[in-house]
C-alpha cells in the first residue's frame, strides 16, 4: 500500500483496527498494541487512535490500557535492586499484563479496573482505569510488546496486532530528555538517565521491530503508514479461537 499522512494516516489506522473487532453477535473484545522505542509517540498514537474511534464509535465503545500501569512501584524495585534499571523489561509485572489483556479479550460481563501511570509521582496507580462492559476496542501501548522473551510473548498471544511506531531518533531523544526535566530531573541528570537507561531499552525495543504487524511513522506531517507485513489480515486471535 502507498503511504498515508496526516489525518488520512490516521483515518487508516481507525478503519484497520475496528476491522479487527469481532461482530456484534461474538462474544469477546479486539485488543490492538502499539510498540515502539520510548519517546516514539506510542501514547501520542494510542490516544489520538482512541479519540478517533470515540467520535466516530462513541467513547463508550474504546478503552485506552496503557502498560506503563504495570511498572513495578519503587518499593519492589528497591527491593529488588532494580531502581536504577526503571523502564527496563524486568521492571514490569508482564504476566500481571497478560493476564489482564486474556481477561480484557473475554470479560465482557462487568467493568475491569486496571492500573494507571502517574507520571508526577513516576508509580503505577491501581484500578485508576476502567474497561466498561460496552467497549469492543481497547487500545494498549507499550515498549515491549514484541519482545522475543516468554513472558512478554504470553502478552503479545492476546493481542490482535501489533503496530510499531518510529521516529527520527534525534527528536525522540529530545522528547525524553524534556519529559524527565518537566517531571522533575535538571537537564544535565535527564539526559544522562536518556543515554544510559532509555535508549539501552531502545535499542531492545529496535531488535524486535521485525515481529510487527504493520509500521507507523511519526512523521512532521503526521501519521506515514508503512505496508501491512502479516500477508493474512485474519487476527490472530480469531484464528487461535
């Protein structure tokens, strides 16, 4: 397919996820993720793709699950020894996110609360977030949801597809370094924690780019749509059911 931009490329990804979701008469919900280095703009996509699907769906029919809600809290990692590694595969409950993407795909009876992120305090929130039982979509994002490790390949089993974001690595990098100074560190500290901690995880999340269901470019002039890389557009989770 030609690449698309701006509020087309958007406009595209609406219509691939909702193709995703089961009909109205199956039971069940469609789960899309969105990877991709940190500072790529996966949040950026994941809510710009929920806002979308809002207005033209309705706000009751997409969740938003982000998997920042399932950082470990600075007391596990100090009890661990992992402060210094935060925002590395190890630093995240992964089978508590795999369990909680399995009973999003099949819970549909009830609200699920799921945990949030506050960035001002940097810790998990629990239940700040909730899936009604009217949502067909949820949307989650994350680092590594393409990761080749058995854990985080147990999250990806209940994904339906998985889009990889990219960027100029430059202007990511100037993204994350002005993250961390508005939540806190002085600039000299920010970018020393970027170079050394996130994009180590980076360049982890880059390896797995390949598994990715389709490429999206975060692009001056928008949304760039990269071809779709799975030849059978069947979801994955319809052809494990």
């Amino acid at each position: 397919m030609s690449a698309m931009t701006g509020t087309g490329g958007l406009d595209a990804l609406v219509e691939a996820a909702l193709s995703l979701v089961p009909p109205d008469d199956a039971p069940g919900r469609a789960v899309v993720g969105i990877a991709g280095a940190p500072g790529a703009g996966k949040t950026t996509l994941a809510e710009a793709l929920v806002e979308a699907v809002a207005e033209r769906c309705g706000p009751a029919y997409v969740a938003h699950v982000p998997m920042d809600g399932f950082h470990l809290a600075d007391a596990q990692l100090d009890r661990l020894g992992l402060r210094d590694r935060k925002g590395a595969p190890d630093t995240f409950d992964a089978e508590g996110y795999a369990a909680t993407l399995a009973r999003l795909r099949s819970e549909t009876g009830a609200p699920i609360y799921v945990p949030g992120f506050e960035r001002d305090l940097e810790q998990p929130i629990a239940a700040a977030l909730v899936v009604e039982p009217t949502a067909r979509l949820v949307v989650t994002e994350g680092n590594y949801l393409l990761l080749q490790e058995d854990r985080w390949r147990r999250a990806r089993a209940q994904v339906d597809a998985v889009w990889f974001v990219t960027c100029d690595d430059s202007l990511r990098v100037g993204r994350l370094v002005e993250r961390h100074v508005r939540f806190g560190k002085t600039p000299d500290g920010a970018r020393e924690w970027v170079l050394r901690s996130d994009e180590a995880n980076a360049a982890l999340v880059a390896a797995s780019a390949g598994a990715a269901d389709r490429v999206v470019v975060n692009a001056a002039d928008g949304w760039r749509l990269g071809p779709c890389r799975r030849p059978d557009p069947t979801p994955v989770s319809r052809a494990r059911s």
